[in-house]
C-alpha cells in the first residue's frame, strides 16, 4: 500500500518520456471515451462495445503471433466485430445472444494465438489488461490522426447519430438514415475500443467507454451536461489511473476502472438522494 | 374503387393535403388495400379505422416515405412522399422511454426541429431555441420541459411528442394511435391540443386509431378498412351497421349509446379490438 502513495517515486517517474507518452494518450482517449459513451449508454450497445474489445483482444494477439504491429492487428478485430455487429439490428430479439456467441468465440481464438505465442509474457498480459509502456510519440500521433478523424465524422453526423438513438422510431419517420448510422457509429466505436485497448486492456474497456458516460447519465438529463460530465470523469479515471499505477508499477486498468467505479457510486447516490428529496 | 389509368399525372399537381390515387399495397399475395383514391384537404381530419393487420400503419408508412406503393400514386403536400418531408409532422404510439435516457423534453422537441440536419446546427441553436420554448407553451408543457423524458407521465410524454410534431409548423400531421394507452383526461387532452393545431393553421390530420369515441366530434371523415376492403366517408355514413356488416362481410351491429358509437360483431376479433385504457404508470 506505501508504494502507492510513494509521492517521490510517482513525480519521479511522471518526467519519463513514456510516461509523459502515456498520460497524453490517456488524456485523448478520455476525450473520444466521454463523447462517445453517451451515444453507447443511449443506443443500448454496452455489451456491443464489450464483444468488439474482446475482438480487438483477438486481432491484437493474431497480430503478436505473426510478428505484426499490435495496435494495427487490434484495430482490424475490433473493426470486423464492429461492422458484424452494426449490421445487427438493435431490434432483434436474438441482438445480445449474437454479441454473445461472437464474443465468445473470437476470445477462444485470442487464447489460443496468446497460448502459441512464445514471447514475453508481459505481451501477452499487457493486452488483457493495458500497459504504459510501449506508447512513444509515434504510436500518439497515430492515436491523435484516428481521433481526429472520428470527430470530423461526428462533427458531421452528431444531431442525426443522437436523434436516431435516443428516438429512433420518429427519427426514422423524418428521413434519418438510422440503419447506415448505425453501422458509422459502430465503427466509431470500434476505433475508439482499439485505440483503448492498448493503455487499458480489452477486457477493462467498458470502465473507460461507458462508467463514465453511465455515471454522468444518472446526474443531468441534458445531452450536452452528459458528453461534459462523461469527458470530465473519462479524463479524471484514465489520467488519474495512470498516475496512480506508476508507483506501484501496477496495471493501469486496475486504478482506471476503480476510480470510474467510485465516480459512478457518488453519481448514483446523487440521484437517489434528488429522488427521495423530490418524493 | 376503380383504377382511372389517367389520374396518375394529375396526382402531384392538386392543393389536397394528401392524395392517393389508385393506391394498392400488397406484400407478396397478400393484399393489404388496393384501388385507395382518397383526397385529405387542408384542415380535414380523418380517422384510420380497422382491425390489426387492416394495413393502417402501412397506410402512414407510405406517407412517410418509409414504405413504396405495389401500385398508384401518392403525393403528400404536394410532392411525392420522400425520406424526411418538413411539411410532414408525426406522432407515434406512446411508449414509455426509459427513465435513465439522457434526453429532456425540450431536447425531444428540438430534435423534431432540426435533428434530421447534418452537423452540429451551432449558428441556428437561438432560432431553435425560441421557436422550441414557443411550442411548448403551445401545448402547455413548459413547466416540466426541463425533466427527464423518462420520468414523466405517459400524459406528459405525448404533450411532448405533439410539440415535437408542431415545431416544424407541418401541412400534414400523421398520426399513429398517439392515445394509446393514455387515460381518459389525458386521451381528451392530446386530442384536442391536435384539433386545435388543424383548425389554427389549416393541417390535415390523418388520425390512425383502434377507438374512434374519444375523437368522434373531431372527426370530419373515417377511412375504414377490413381485410383489403375499404370505406371512407363520414362518421354517419361509415358507421353503421349496413355499411360494416359489408365491410366486415358478416353481421355487424353499430350501437348508438349517448353520443358514443360501439361496434358489435360476430367475433370479438371482427370490431375493433380495444386494448386501450391501460391507464397511466
């Protein structure tokens, strides 16, 4: 436990170049989190964006097997499972079972390659449960090109994307393309789930892409307060679980998810005490 | 109830709010209405009558665009129906949204103002704003504008819902059972938050509905239909129990009890099956 309140030690390390690496790429990635989070809380697609993770854990460890760039193998899994799923319809009854079936499977796969490889073993964890290391300012400059293009996209598509989510039945009455969005959105997502996947792991990725999202949803109604307050934590969980993580030299995720966890408990004893003040 | 071959080019050119001409839409074998002229005029409210099935939804999924006739033509404020018509506004079904949805009832309606527009609409949010605050004062919702969607009253919810139709100032209004499920009060006050939009600004109404009593003095015309049979005329002429008995093609009766109409058929499932009045949660 004194390791991780070691002050000296964390202000030490936080001079490090990877370092420095890692908590600029946490900082963007909280930003495409917090965006996107509501538009995954409202559309229903938490357990989607778990079964992309776990797609991009797959591509990620074929990608480790043959020698090629991780982040790149990642983003390939995650982006199949996202055009797999986002040509699901929400509506069908079978939509989670899918998810389900897919997810399962294409981790069995991940075992598997993770299993055959013979390289170091901190490889093969880092992709289940993220890694600082191993960000430099090329990987951040590939990481900012691809968040920069999601916003473009969204800059575009936002009052549709949200209409259609949040109703999409008099959406689709007015002309919105909502199928066609759906299948956009998905892909935004899975970007976002690769990109994540590298700092805090495929399994952990809800903890970043919807706790916060979640958590700003039980205190405020309106979408904008919702995308501020989802940024807000996303940035607080993911730079603050970093910070956290360098003393120890624990994995990231274990203080990324446990510091969105804590947010989303005091949001939601928010809301219970505005209801029970209100009745 | 014939097909006039040379009606199909004058379709688009008239001032009726809503024309079919010859209309038929059938999926596959299955012939839902067929030969459907109808002229809906500015101002004029009509009832969508029949049994499940009767192909009232696809009726207005047509008008939206959303679904293509298997023959005739159709024109909804004067031009054929295409994805997103700004003269056209809708209100669907009631359906409890979930409480926890990040939406409050001024976002609903704004998104019925410009949420089918590409971008982020930045330059126009004072326009949307203003004319948004106007509707909901429109329809009396302003005190609770600012809520969660997802916990307010089903009465509450479709206040909202007609503002989100009305902010666009639409021709057209489609709508699609909006009653359902909403007790007696709030069945009368929907419905005459709708009668008043038509009779201030001349818009048709195309009423889709399983019970025609809480809009019958509303109602100018019914368009009835059963099993790919038609009728469509005034509440005294439709609703009787000659013209039924022949829709329905076995015996019906129409009862008249103060100023109410029931219909009693041979089978539960040939009136019009009721499952409304569930109250409000």
């Amino acid at each position: 436990m004194d390791k991780i309140f070691d002050f000296a030690q964390t202000g030490a390390l936080l001079k490090v170049d990877f370092v420095i690496a890692a908590i600029v790429a946490a900082a963007v990635l909280g930003l495409l989190a917090g965006v996107l989070g509501p538009l995954i809380v409202s559309r229903n697609m938490v357990f989607a964006v778990h079964g992309t993770s776990e797609l991009a854990l797959t591509g990620g460890a074929a990608a480790l097997l043959l020698g090629w760039d991780i982040g790149g193998g990642a983003l390939a899994g995650s982006i199949v499972a996202a055009l797999v799923l986002g040509l699901l319809s929400r509506k069908n009854s079978d939509y989670d079972s899918v998810i389900g079936v897919v997810l399962s499977f294409g981790l069995g796969v991940g075992v598997l390659m993770l299993w055959l490889y013979r390289g170091r073993a901190s490889n093969k964890f880092g992709l289940l449960t993220g890694q600082i290391v191993g960000q430099d300012f090329a990987s951040i400059a590939l990481l900012v090109g691809c968040v920069v293009g999601v916003f473009a996209v969204l800059a575009v598509i936002y009052r549709p994307l949200l209409f259609a989510s949040v109703d999409p039945e008099v959406a689709r009455a007015r002309g919105v393309p909502t199928k066609a969005l759906a299948l956009v959105f998905a892909v935004m997502v899975g970007v976002a789930t690769a990109l994540s996947v590298r700092t805090i792991g495929s399994l952990l990725v809800l903890a970043l892409m919807v706790t916060p999202a979640a958590a700003a949803c039980r205190v405020t109604a309106s979408p904008l307060r919702v995308t501020l307050l989802a940024v807000l934590f996303a940035e607080v969980s993911a730079i603050g679980g970093i910070i956290l993580s360098l003393a120890p030299g624990a994995p990231v995720s274990a203080f990324v998810t446990t510091i969105s966890f804590l947010i989303y408990v005091v949001c939601w004893l928010i809301s219970r005490s505005r209801r029970l003040t209100r009745a | 109830m014939t097909i006039d071959p040379g009606s199909r080019t004058v379709a688009a050119s008239t001032s009726d709010a809503v024309t079919l001409r010859g209309a038929r839409l059938s999926y596959g074998d299955r012939v839902l209405w067929d030969g459907l002229d109808l002229d809906i005029r500015p101002g004029e409210f009509i009832a969508v009558l029949g049994p499940n099935g009767s192909g009232k939804t696809s009726l207005l999924r047509v008008l939206l665009g959303l679904q293509q006739l298997s023959a005739g033509t159709v024109s909804v404020a004067g031009v054929a129906p295409g994805k997103g018509n700004s003269h056209i506004g809708y209100i669907p079904q009631q359906r409890a949204l979930e409480p926890t949805l990040a939406l409050r009832g001024r976002d609903l309606v704004g998104l019925g103002f410009d949420g089918h527009r590409w971008g982020l609409g930045i330059a126009d949010r004072r326009a949307r704003a203003a004319r948004v605050d106007e509707v909901l004062a429109d329809v009396g919702a302003t005190g609770f504008a600012d809520r969660s969607v997802g916990l307010l009253s089903g009465g509450e919810q479709q206040r909202l819902r007609v503002a989100q139709a009305l902010v666009n100032d639409p021709r057209v209004l489609l709508c699609d059972e909006p009653l359902l499920s909403l007790d007696l009060a709030n069945q009368a006050a929907v419905s005459s938050l709708i009668d008043a939009r038509r009779r201030a600004a001349n818009t048709a109404v195309l009423f889709v509905t399983h019970e025609i009593n809480p809009i019958l003095p509303l109602v100018d015309r019914i368009l009835y239909l059963v099993d790919g049979r038609f009728r469509v005329g005034t509440p005294e002429e439709v609703m009787t129990s000659a013209t039924l008995t022949a829709l329905y093609g076995t015996t019906v009766e129409v009862v008249r009890v103060r100023g109410q109409i029931h219909v009693i058929g041979a089978h539960s499932d040939l009136c019009e099956d009721a499952p409304h009045h569930h109250g409000e949660h």
